[in-house]
C-alpha cells in the first residue's frame, strides 16, 4: 500500500473539508434569495447575522467536545461521531418550517464542523511523512474551496427556481458528504501515533509498515517508529501527561499562541465578512442579486486553481514566508478597496469593477493563509496534547468568526466598505507577527517539532539514530516506560 494508501487517507480525510465549504457558503446564496426572504418573512440584520453565526457558535461547541472527549475515543471515531452529526443538522435544516428550526440546524451542523475541522489536519499530518505533510494537511482547505464553489454554483443555478426549491434542495445537499464521510471512515487506519501514545505499540508499528512500506525503507520505518516511541516515553520519563502542561510548560504554551494566532488571523483577515456577504457587499456597488452570486462563484473556482498551485509549493517553500506574503497581500487589497469606496459612485461601472477585481486579488493572496492556518497547528503540538492543542486552536478560529458573522452585517449596512480598514490593521499586525515569532516546520517530522521549541529530551532516531540508542541506554527512567509500554501490547 505505502505512499498510495496514505495519499488516499488523507484525501479521504478532506472531505470534512468539502463539509465546511459547503455548509459554510451555501448560506451566502441562501440569505439573498427571494423565495428564503419570503419565507422567513424579510428578516433583519440581526436576524441574518444569527443564520449566519450560528454554525460559527455550534462549530464553538463542537471544539469544547473535542478538547474533552477526542482523545479519548481517537481519530477515526471522532471523525465518524461528527460526520453523523452534520447529517442531523442539515437535515434540520432543509426541513426548517420555521426560524428557530433553521438556526437550530445550523447550529447542530457547526457543531459537526467543529468536530471535524479539530481532527482532520491532525489525522492527516499524523499519518503522512514529514516531507509531504503540508501538502497532505492542507487538502483539508482544497477540499473546503470545492465546497464554497460547489456551494456558490448550486446557489446561482438554484436561484433560477421560482419555489422553495430554491434554497431548500440547496441546504439538503449537505448531507451527501457527510454520508460520505461517516461511511467511510471505518476503512481508514487509526493514527499511528494516537495509537502509540495509547500504549498500542504493536498496532502502531502495523500502522506505520501500511502507510510507508513501498515507499520508504524498512530500517527508516523502523526508525520513525523508535523515533515516535522515544519522544513519548521521554516525555512520560520527564512528567509530561497532564493536560495542563499546554498552559504551565512555557514551550507548549508558546505552540498553543503561535497555533492560535494563525487560527485567529484567518477570520481576522476579513475573507468571511467577504464570503458571507458577498452578494451584500456587491449591492453597495449596483451590482444584483444573481449577478453577485455569479461574480462569487467565478472566484470560487479561481480560488480552486490558486489551492492547487499553494499545496504543490507549500512543501517546497515552508510555511513562514507564504504567510509574511499572504498577509501584507490581503492588507493592500483591502485599503485599495476603503479606499476607493471614499468615492463611490454606484454609476460608475469601471470602479465597479475595479473593486470587483479587488476582491479576486484578496481571494489570491488569502491560498496561503488559508491553507496554512489548518496545516501548522496540528504539526507543533506533542502528541500528548495534540488533540487539545488542535482544538484550543480552532476554538479561537471559530470564536472570532461568530462575532464577525454576528456583527457584519450591520458594520457593512452602517459604515460599508470603510469597515475593511478593521481588516487592514489585522493584516498589517500578522506580517509582524509572522516575521518576528513564528518558526519554520518544513520538512521536520512531528516528533522532531520539540527541537525548534527549546524542549528535545532525547535525541530524534531519524536524525541521530546511534545518538538515540545511547540515551535510551542511559536514562533508566525511558528505559522502564519503553518495557512497560512493551509490556502492556504483549
């Protein structure tokens, strides 16, 4: 099987990504169409802002239900847990007679992508080999660019319907991946990693001849294996289980900010408050309904084709200087766009268009950012605190996008397009931030991330194998947790 049975994992896995596409950007085409406004009887901004930040509030709870139980029942479970739970939350909402039913099913539906945006990055980044782990991590955000396009040219074809069809057959369609997903999961392998530091060492060293055999020599999958094993039992040696060491141990504290950082600097970027209320925004500019939805879904499948160029030179580039890029990006788009909305005049159809075009240009220079920001949080954390850590992380993503879904919508009706002078600021600070704190993780394997924080115990097999050896030879407290883990698979 090897790299073939990896790559597949890992593309499967991304689906959940397809997931949150969708259920995140069908409700941009959902709230602007006649037959919905109808229905629910024009509501307001208020209104519209809670359809909109409900999901951002379920996917909230669905962090929390992760920080408590994922590591518990692991990555395939978790993954099917919230995979059934998308199915009753859009089902909700395709069968919504009234208000309170739809925020309902969104709610439940957030809750699901929650669940799934903690794990899946994780999962994909435990199971591929360092030198490819970027590009197998991100598919999580190709796959969510499929969904907002797949999502953004449903919504236009459907706008044509002159029934509830309209956005009924839209919100139900959600199901489909998530029937995918929850059916699919059992023929995946558990983690080898999650499977290790659950003292399932034969399992794990199984897990890790399917994924790499083919592709990688024996003696370095054995030496993976031995380099997962000690980094783990080093750890115990030294006392590092408790969940509370993410918040008392300096260098884990110091990967939980960087994690929530470029988690924050994703909704902080203002791309939701674009992708949200896309048709919104372009009403300021005379631009109309279906005319709006189709500007949007051009640039959804735009965005497809800058994903597929960001995940073949992620491995290639790293991390770091594609955020620096995307940031001072996004920054310039934006204060083009307040800029000339200084002046607008809804009559002049070449600023228009102008500012159309800006927004395609914040689409591009987003790829990195939004790639990036699910890739680097799950490979710096320890294993120990993996799923915690993943889960504080998007957290903070999902807290700061409730609020700018909640309150966008007033912001643009009040102050238009000066509202994006917010979003200018954030930028600005997250190329700073980029430059002066944030690590380079290219091509360093999970277990080698202790090493760029300041806290390696033992020396890593892969790099140093006869250094490897020698510690454990002389640390008689590894020595013991190694046998008692041995012990416990017999």
């Amino acid at each position: 099987m090897g790299k073939g049975y990896t790559y597949f994992s890992a593309a499967f896995l991304a689906i959940g990504g397809f997931l949150f596409g969708y259920d995140s950007g069908i409700v941009t085409s959902t709230i602007s169409l006649p037959h919905f406004i109808s229905y629910f009887h024009t509501p307001s901004d208020t209104v519209t802002g809670g359809i909109v930040s409900a999901f951002q509030g379920g996917a909230i709870l669905g962090t929390i239900w992760n920080m408590l139980f994922a590591d518990t029942l692991g990555r395939k479970r978790t993954i099917f847990f919230g995979s059934v739970v998308s199915c009753f939350g859009c089902a909700l909402q395709a069968g919504a007679v009234n208000m309170t039913m739809l925020i309902i099913g969104r709610f439940i539906a957030g809750a699901a992508v929650g669940i799934l945006t903690s794990t899946i990055p994780l999962y994909a980044a435990e199971l591929s080999e360092a030198k490819h782990r970027g590009a197998l991590s991100g598919l999580l955000q190709w796959f969510l660019s499929w969904g907002f396009l797949v999502a953004q040219w449903l919504g236009y074809g459907c706008s044509f319907s002159d029934s509830h069809f309209q956005w009924r057959f839209p919100l139900a369609f959600q199901i489909v991946p998530g029937l995918i997903l929850a059916s699919g999961i059992w023929f995946l392998t558990e983690s080898p990693r999650w499977l290790m530091e659950k003292d399932r060492s034969d399992e794990a060293r199984s897990v890790l001849q399917k994924l790499r055999s083919g592709s990688t020599s024996q003696d370095l999958i054995e030496l993976e294996f031995l380099e997962i094993r000690d980094v783990i039992a080093a750890d115990r040696a030294a006392g590092n289980t408790s969940w509370t060491k993410i918040l008392t141990k300096p260098s884990w504290r110091k990967r939980l900010v960087l994690g929530c950082g470029v988690q924050a600097f994703g909704p902080l970027s203002g791309i939701n408050v674009i992708n949200y209320y896309g048709p919104r925004i372009y009403k300021i500019l005379d631009i109309q309904n279906q005319t709006a939805l189709m500007i949007i879904g051009i640039s959804g499948a735009l965005s497809i084709i800058y994903c597929t160029i960001g995940l073949y030179l992620l491995d290639r580039f790293g991390r770091v200087k594609p955020l620096i890029i995307s940031a001072a990006g996004l920054a310039a788009a934006l204060v083009v766009n307040a800029a000339q909305a200084q002046h607008l005049d809804p009559t002049n159809r070449a600023q228009a268009r102008s500012m159309v075009a800006m927004n395609f240009v914040f689409s591009l220079f987003y790829t990195p950012l939004g790639i990036i920001s699910w890739v680097y949080p799950a490979e710096i954390f320890p294993v120990e605190v993996r799923a915690l850590g993943n889960a504080l992380t998007t957290f903070t993503n999902w807290t700061l996008n409730l609020i700018f879904a909640q309150f966008s919508p007033t912001a643009l009706t009040n102050i238009g397009f000066r509202y994006f002078y917010v979003f200018f600021v954030f930028n600005v600070i997250a190329v700073v931030s980029y430059i002066l704190f944030y690590p380079e993780t290219k091509g360093k394997t999970l277990e080698q991330m202790d090493e760029l924080f300041g806290d390696q115990l033992v020396p890593h097999a892969l790099v140093d194998p006869e250094g490897a050896k020698i510690a454990m030879e002389k640390d008689p407290a590894i020595v013991q947790h190694i046998e008692d883990t041995r012990n416990s698979s017999v």
